[in-house]
C-alpha cells in the first residue's frame, strides 16, 4: 500500500463556499457569535460512503450450502420515548465552561497587503513585524508549499496576522508547509492546506526555546491529508500561554505524534520561573473537527502496543503536575482510530468538556494530571470493536454528566465505559499511574457497553480510594455491569444513588447485588429517533436519584447532558427528563470547524462497507438465510438481539460492494462455532467458548471482485486443544512456581539457572486465583553459572490422536531488545526425549508476532508437528543463552544484560491443538458483523 503523494491529493479541489459573516468586531471583545447559514449535515452521522453501487439486500446470492435460504418475519419493533424533545438553541457557545469569549467569534481580516504568489509572501514576513500588520493571501490554489517564520509584538486590538484574502478561498495543494509563529497576539487565518507535505510539525507556535507565542490564534484553518515526509510529525504544535486552535478542520494523519501537541517540555536545569514560562498554558482547543487519524503502518485497527497516535495530547509525563489551565470544549473527534486514547490528558487541572467523540479506537484518557474537568461529553462507539469511555488516573478529578454509548474493548482491564485505574505508587514527573482518589463521578450515563464499570483497572498494586460515586446510570450493559478484582469496590468511598442494569452484576463477587449505592434495576431506556440517544420513557421505573449524596468539596451538579436545569428531585443518569430548551447535544460536522466558510466533510481513510443491519437489531432483515434465527435475548451479544446459526447447514448471507485490489478485514463479534467467509475469497473458522462473544477478525484482499457474499455459519472442522493443564500458568503462580504438571529444569546452586513463577502475564487468567508466568533466568548474583545449560519448563500431554498435525504455541516475553542474548528454544518430543521438533525464536525477529493484551512483551511463537504413533509427547520452552557461541563466559558475566537486567525471559499461555470434525448439535452465534479497508491502498 503506497501513502498518497503530496504531489497527488485526494482532493485539491473541495468546493469552498463563503459566508458572509456578521459586522465585524475585534476577536477579544464578547459578542453574539455569527450564527452560520443553516446546517446541511443531519443531527445523525450519514451512513458511510460505500465505493460501489450497494446491491439491494434483496437481490439472491449464490448460498454455500444448498438448504433452501427462507426470509426472516418481521421483528417487533421496540418501545420508542414518547413525543418530540424539547427544542433546542442555536447557540453552542460552552461559555460557562470558563472559555474566553473572544474565541467564540471569528476575527475580522483586513488586508494591509495582498500577495498573489507564495514567494513573495515568504518574503514579505518577517519575526518583527509592526503591530495591526495583516498581510493576506489572494484567492487561488498553490502548489509550492508554504514555509513562513514570522511574529513580532502585536496587541489585543492591533494583532500581526498571515490570512488568506477571503477565507476559505487561499488553498495550498501540494509542496511542503512549514509555518513557525512566535511573539504577542499573532493570528494564522482562514487557509487552507490539502494534501501537502510537512517535517517535524506542519504547523507550530515558537520560533525556537524561550522564543513561543503568546495570545496567538490560529483560526479556521482547514489541514486535510497532510503528508509527512519522516516517520513523525505533529500538525499543530503548541508553544507558549494563551493560545487558540478555533473552528478549525483537521483531518487525515498516519504517522506517529498526536494531530494537536501541546509542548510541556522542560529542562531539569532551568529554574522555576524559566519552567513555568516554557510550558504550554492556558491553551483553548475550540470548535474543531478533528478526525481521520488512521492506524499506522497501513492497518485497519491499531495494535495493543502503538503509542503517540492521539487525537490530542495536553502534556508529558514529566510536568503533569504543573497547571495547564487549559480547555478542550465543543469539538467533533471522528474515527481517531491510531491508538488507545483519543485525547491524552498529561497536564493538571485542564476542562475537557462539550466534545463528541464518534467511531474512535480507544477512551478519554486523564493518563496522568489532577483536578480535570471532564463533563458534558457523548461518547459514541458506532460499532468500532475497540471503542472506549473514559479512563481516569491521579486525583481530584471532576466527572458528570458524560453520556458513553456502545463501548466495545472488551478484553481489556484498562478500557470500558468508566474505567478508574489502580496505582503503581508513582508520584508526581513520574510516567506511572498515580493514585486516583478524591474524584467526583456523578450524574454519568453509561449504555449498551462492555466493562460498564471497573473501580480498579490495569491490576496495579494499589486499589482507588476516596471516591464520591453518585447517581449514575448503567442500562443494556454487555456482561456484567462490572468489571471487578478482589479487592472490590474503592476504598474509603462515599457511594449513593447509582441504577445499573445488565446481563450480569459482577465479573466476580467481590462487588456483589445488593451492594450499597448500586440498585440493579432495568431503566429501560431506548433510543430516541429524533437524537439517538438513549433516554427514559413512561415505562421507565423511578429514577430518582440520592438528593444529598457526600461529595466533599466538589460543586453539586445542576445541569443535564442537554443543557437543562435538573429538576429539585434529580434524576440519575445524564438526562433529566424535562420540558426545558435544550442548549447541548451530540455535535455534528455542521456544528464545528470554519464559520466563515464551508468545506465539504473530508472522506475517512478508514472506510467501512455498507452491511444492511449489521447488528442483527432488525432480526434476519436483509440477510438471506437457512437454519438460523434471531436469538434469545439471554443469548444476545448487544441489544437483545444476534444472529444463530443452528446446524452445519445453516447460515446468513448478504452481498456486499468491494474495492478491487484492496486489503480488507471482516470481523464480528461471535462464541461457539463460527465460520466467517467472504465467498470464494478467504474463510476463518473455530470453535469457541459458548458462554461469552469474542471478537474475531479475518483479513483478505478483494482481487479483481467488485462484489462479494458475506456468509455467516458453522465450520466444517475445528480447531480443537490438547490436555495441556494449566496451559496459562496461574496455578503455577498460584502455587509460587511449584507444579504437579509441569517440569522445571533448574538449580540454581549449581548454576544450571533458576524457574520461577512471576506476576506478570499475558492475558488476564481465567480458572485460577492469579495470573502469571513463569520467569526464567540466570541470576546476576551467581558466580558459577553453566551458561550451556537449558533452563525452562516441560509437560506430558496424554490422549493425543495419532498421525494428527498438531500446533504448539506459547507466548515469550524477552525485554531485552534486538541484542538479547537469550534465545527460546521450544518444541516437542517422546517421552523417552526422542527429538520430534525443534525450534528457536528471538526477540528481534517477532515484531509483528501476536502479543499479549496485559504485557505486550509476550510474543506468540509458534511450531508445529505430526503426532505419528505417540499419543503422549512432551513438549518444552527453555531459554538458550549465546546460541550462536561468540561470546565466552567472561564475557558474559562481564555483559551489561547480565550486570543490570540480568539474564531473564517469561513464558506464557501455552497452547497445543488440531484440527477435527465438529460435532452434532453445536450453536453459532454472530453480532456486529464489520468490514472496513483503507482509501490510501492504490490498486496494483
């Protein structure tokens, strides 16, 4: 897949509309904001834009199996709220978040001088530049680039501004943009930069250290499939205090770095004052659309491990301790899809409030920093299988009247609706996870989600504390409503007035029914037509909540998601149920970005495929079908309904539209046995865990079809395990490192190496009291190490078929880099120690292995073998020290990797399988079936 050249954009020519905007006035002092013409983007996202003319559902396809398909009766349609919502203000505006008032208004540009080409513009800037100076861009479209350093000291009525003569109407379409702005009251306005090129940062607001902008705007701005020339790259970088990103569009970025940066780094050198003056402050992120931040490396989901792909991120780990001041309110975030957290709180008392985040991978995440604000936001999952809520570490937080719908990351211990991380004792300019205490969570609506709840995420060694919970509400929760540890519910919390609702209470008892503050009750909530949002309805039960709940010292909450005053008996939840105007709602496209002008919505680079009623909420409606069904409530996935397959003979179907040579991924969330297929392209198939829903994914490329039929149905074989016992290792680390099943080689006294259990683990055991691995090594204590010996583990798996391929795989964590001096050696043999099988792996070759969700060190390693007249074999992982023998034992113990890290690897979550036939009366069970490529493929 070739990125799209700068010199080649999707698309130079967006139409532009002007709007005429209001009198002018000057960009600080309050007015009424110019109302823009009337939106033309619906309160409900489009759906998706499929490449090719989407089959009526219909239309026959050709069925796998030759039963004959039969089509679905209608569904019962569910309960709708009553009656048309209040209605609702024209004037977005958030001002009572404590936002500047100036940045709700857009800024009057009066050219001092116009320039009809790039260079002499560059040449007409200078660092110096008088106040009140404003000099402007002609209309037209550019194709060299434009690289300007330019600022001085401008004032709040008189600023220094580069503009575009008429907003919206300068477009820069190819070239490298580079724009560095520094001084007092400096303005960037009204451009528009469309697949060009840029460096380290596109756009950024300092000159060099100590030399940042102050009172700076950079205002309507439009930067669409920018393209980076290195491997990172920042689109807006932010320098300095009292800066604004307003009504601005930002849209289309792969590599590393977030899209909008705020700069917090300082040097452990300089004073405090020469700190607190470099840090960035006060910023104000506005109105903006921000979206289209693809996974890198041209992946269609980002992996566990990719890091530095936000949307926003406010800080470091460093300074999250000093103030930011700062505020990120009423702005769109739209499939910002690279990494685990959409915007990354890394600095202290920030207001992150009045933004919809839509089809995004990941949560809002306060990584580290106290006392945020983080109110008022919708939370939209859209069906993206790794969608989050909100995840909170360090204290002192504020979190209300958020609404979280479809939060989809199911295996996971740090992501889910609210997810309150536990501590690892780190303190402030410390990159761990602080102590989350003293935190405000009222009044929040969580819904049709997995890990609705989780008072104690990432199993980190100290539990939350002091934790005012109040209020909120839980309704159509995936599972169990909470997601819990051992240790239970926070410590020396104050707990009142929360209404949960789900398939199931607890993950285990240690939050059990009947726990005090949580009534489980079915709120019945259902989807309004008019917004989408889940809201009560005349067959809902009381919902009242606990009037005089303890909340210390934080303020009472007055206020709806909807902007409406709660009534003198509150309800819990976001949503108060009443007749007054509404001010909030879930922002759309025509909600943000330029005033002044209009730029058509820019295309997604993930793009997903039209599915007629992918999630199964309208029964077997548009999928052709035999031997299936809609399922029982009690077996349903999401929304109380999923597709069943009955039989090897049965299946559901639907044609679907496909771009030509371009790689794709299907997946869905499924248990039992399954079979995904794209009909005579590529199929996946086995048999899972019938009591809970996975998801599952299946890659392919498209070829030369242009259509294709998805099918749903059961496997014709199976992947079925051996009798290998504790294959995950927590009864080992359980019984701290002692086995019936498993044989250790090891004795350290004799320097034949050491094997352990260790706390660290792959996934999350299930079937065990604690997760684990077992930790091998050399121990940089010892002086008489056989660095030829072979330390690790082995097992004898019995009733194995005869003359059967088998696979044998297990996870190896090795930290120690490209230059470990560790190897795996893993494999299989007799019982009598006749080799069938040997195989070795290293660090540096499993990149793109499979990895662990919990420690993403693990790596998947993988042989495989035939059985042949054995039907028990041994199989083993033991680690391998200087494989290749070029270093001495001198050498060794004289190696850093000794001295410091010592000479250390883990194993886990072994697996031993095969294939076999399926058998009779088994159940397949399917939801949110997904298909999504990228537009950045070019057709071979």
């Amino acid at each position: 897949m070739v990125p799209i050249s700068p010199a080649n954009p999707i698309a130079p020519d967006i139409p532009v509309v002007p709007i005429v905007p209001a009198e002018p006035t000057e960009p600080d002092i309050p007015v009424v904001p110019i109302v823009p013409a009337e939106p033309t983007e619906p309160d409900i996202p489009v759906v998706p834009i499929v490449p090719a003319e989407p089959t009526e559902p219909d239309i026959p396809v050709v069925p796998i199996v030759p039963a004959e398909p039969t089509e679905p009766s209608e569904p019962d349609t569910p309960d709708t709220p009553e009656g048309a919502l209040p209605p609702i203000t024209e004037d977005l505006d958030f001002t009572a978040t404590g936002i500047p008032l100036g940045v709700t208004t857009i800024a009057t540009t009066n050219c001092s001088e116009v320039f009809d080409s790039i260079s002499s513009l560059e040449k007409a800037v200078s660092t110096e530049m008088p106040a009140g100076t404003t000099l402007c861009l002609a209309d037209g479209e550019y194709t060299d680039g434009l690289e300007l350093k330019f600022g001085g000291q401008g004032t709040a009525d008189n600023p220094i501004k580069i503009a575009a003569e008429n907003a919206g109407q300068a477009k820069i379409v190819a070239g490298k943009v580079s724009i560095s702005m520094a001084g007092d009251f400096v303005q960037l306005q009204g451009m528009v930069f469309n697949g060009v090129s840029y460096d380290s940062s596109l756009i950024q607001t300092r000159h060099g250290t100590h030399n940042l902008c102050r009172d700076c705007r950079i205002s309507e701005v439009a930067i669409i499939d920018a393209v980076a020339n290195n491997t990172s790259g920042i689109l807006m970088h932010l320098y300095g205090q009292r800066n604004w990103v307003d009504h601005s569009i930002l849209s289309g970025k792969t590599v590393k770095n977030p899209m909008i940066s705020f700069n917090r780094w300082v040097d452990s050198s300089w004073d405090e004052d020469v700190k607190l003056a470099e840090l960035a402050r006060d910023i104000v992120i506005y109105k903006n659309y921000i979206a289209n931040r693809a996974p890198a490396d041209d992946k269609l989901y980002a992996g566990s491990s990719d890091n530095d792909y936000e949307a926003i991120r406010t800080g470091l780990s460093d300074t999250h301790h000093y103030d930011g001041n700062s505020f990120i309110i009423g702005n769109l975030f739209e499939q910002i899809q690279g990494e685990a957290e959409v915007i990354s709180n890394k600095g202290s008392n920030n207001v992150i409030s009045h933004n919809t985040i839509r089809n995004s991978h990941g949560s809002l995440t306060n990584r580290h920093g106290h006392s945020a604000k983080i109110e008022h936001n919708f939370i939209l999952g859209d069906g993206h299988p790794f969608s989050g809520g909100i995840r909170l570490v360090d204290d002192s937080h504020t979190v209300t009247n958020n609404y979280i719908d479809g939060a989809r990351y199911l295996n996971t211990t740090h992501h889910g609706g609210i997810v309150i991380l536990g501590s690892d004792g780190a303190g402030d300019a410390n990159n761990g996870y602080q102590q989350v205490e003293n935190v405000h969570v009222a009044h929040n609506t969580i819904v049709d989600s997995v890990n609705s709840f989780n008072f104690d995420g990432g199993d980190k060694q100290h539990q939350p504390t002091n934790i005012y919970l109040a209020n909120n509400l839980v309704d159509h929760a995936i599972g169990p409503v909470f997601k819990a540890t051992d240790r239970g519910v926070p410590t020396a919390s104050n707990i009142a007035g929360n209404i949960v609702y789900g398939q199931a209470f607890s993950s285990n008892e240690s939050i059990a029914q009947g726990q005090t503050g949580f009534d489980f009750i079915d709120a019945g909530l259902v989807k309004h037509a008019e917004d989408g949002l889940y809201r009560p309805t005349e067959q809902s039960p009381n919902l009242d909540g606990e009037l005089n709940y303890e909340k210390g010292d934080f303020a009472a909450v007055t206020l709806d998601m909807d902007g409406q005053q709660r009534l003198e008996i509150t309800a819990v939840g976001a949503d108060e149920v009443t007749d007054e105007m509404r001010t909030f709602k879930p922002l759309t496209y025509a909600d943000v970005g330029p005033l002044s002008y209009h730029l058509e919505k820019p295309q997604p680079i993930v793009l997903e495929t039209e599915i007629v009623n992918a999630s199964f909420d309208d029964g077997l409606q548009h999928w052709l079908h035999s031997d299936a069904q809609v399922t029982t409530p009690a077996q349903a996935f999401s929304r109380q309904s999923s597709a069943q397959v009955n039989s090897a003979q049965g299946y559901v179907t639907q044609k679907v539209s496909l771009l030509a040579q371009h790689d794709y991924m299907l997946s869905a969330f499924v248990k039992g046995a399954y079979r995904l297929e794209v009909e005579g392209i590529e199929h996946q198939q086995s048999l899972l865990d019938d009591s809970q829903y996975q998801w599952v994914s299946m890659p392919f490329n498209s070829g030369d079809a242009t259509e294709a039929n998805i099918v749903l149905s059961q496997p014709d074989s199976v992947t079925l395990k051996a009798n290998l016992i504790d294959a995950n290792l927590g009864e080992f680390r359980t019984a701290s490192g002692k086995s019936d099943v498993w044989k250790t080689y090891e004795d350290d006294s004799a320097g034949l190496g050491d094997v352990g259990s260790s706390g660290d683990s792959a996934f999350t055991d299930t079937g065990s009291e604690k997760s684990g691995s077992a930790r091998v090594r050399f121990k940089k204590t010892g002086t008489n190490h056989d660095f030829t010996s072979l330390p690790g583990l082995s097992q004898v798996v019995s009733g194995l078929p005869l003359h059967t391929d088998m696979s044998y795989s297990l996870y190896y964590c090795d930290n120690k880099g490209e230059n470990s001096l560790s190897s795996l050696h893993f494999g299989a043999r007799e019982v009598d120690g006749t080799p069938i099988v040997d195989s070795y792996a290293h660090v540096k070759d499993l990149g793109d292995a499979p990895q662990g969700n919990v420690k993403s060190c693990f790596k998947q390693v993988t042989t495989q073998f035939n059985t042949g007249e054995s039907a028990s074999i041994e199989v083993f992982a033991v680690m391998e020290i200087n494989k290749d023998g070029q270093l001495t034992d001198d050498d060794i113990y004289a190696h850093s990797q000794f001295t410091s890290n010592e000479l250390e690897v883990r194993l886990d979550e072994f697996s031993l399988t095969y294939e076999g036939e399926p058998e009779a009366g088994m159940v397949g069970y399917f939801d949110e079936v997904r298909l999504v490529t990228r537009s950045d493929q070019d057709a071979e």
